[in-house]
C-alpha cells in the first residue's frame, strides 16, 4: 500500500485547506498509512500531479494509491459517505 496524497502547503483558499485537512484527518481516523506531497514545493509536483490524475486543471488533494489515480476529495466523500473506501483506495480487504 502506498497511498499519496498530493496537498498544498500554500493556499488562499479555505475550501482547499478544509478538504486537506478533513481528508487526512479521516484517514488517520481509520489508521490509513499515507504520505502527502507538498505541491507548493515544486512546480513539476503540480504537473505531475495534474498528468496522473488526468485532469489539467485538478487541484489538492488529489489521491493515488502507487501510480494509481484513486481521485478528488469529493470522490473521497462520496466513497466514505458509502463506507466504501478501502475499495475507493484500492486497498486489499485485509489492509
């Protein structure tokens, strides 16, 4: 299991810090190992960001499971409004 999370670390906006911090507070919640990666740090963080999710225009949090795009943070809802994330994530049912 490998899963990233790609936040900002620098932002106006509320909405964006709120969703990072819900997202991350779930995950934490339900002992999800993840790691996040700081897109403000490194422009080519954000284009990579924006290929594998395949969307040129996404912003944080985007999430992946490897290489693997999982989805957005409204995706992330909806799946644990459904109690349905580990699929969500493509985490093993025993994870």
């Amino acid at each position: 299991m490998n899963i990233k999370v790609y936040v900002t670390s620098v932002t106006c906006s509320r909405d964006i810090k709120a969703q990072q911090s819900d997202l991350t507070r779930i995950l934490e919640g339900k002992c999800i190992k993840y790691e996040t990666v700081d897109i403000s740090q490194d422009n080519s963080l954000r284009d990579e960001m924006r290929t594998k999710s395949g969307n040129p225009k996404a912003t944080p949090p985007q999430i992946f499971n490897g290489d693997e795009y999982c989805g957005d943070y409204e995706q992330f809802r909806d799946a644990v409004e459904a109690d349905a994330l580990k699929e969500f994530l493509k985490l093993k049912a025993d994870s």
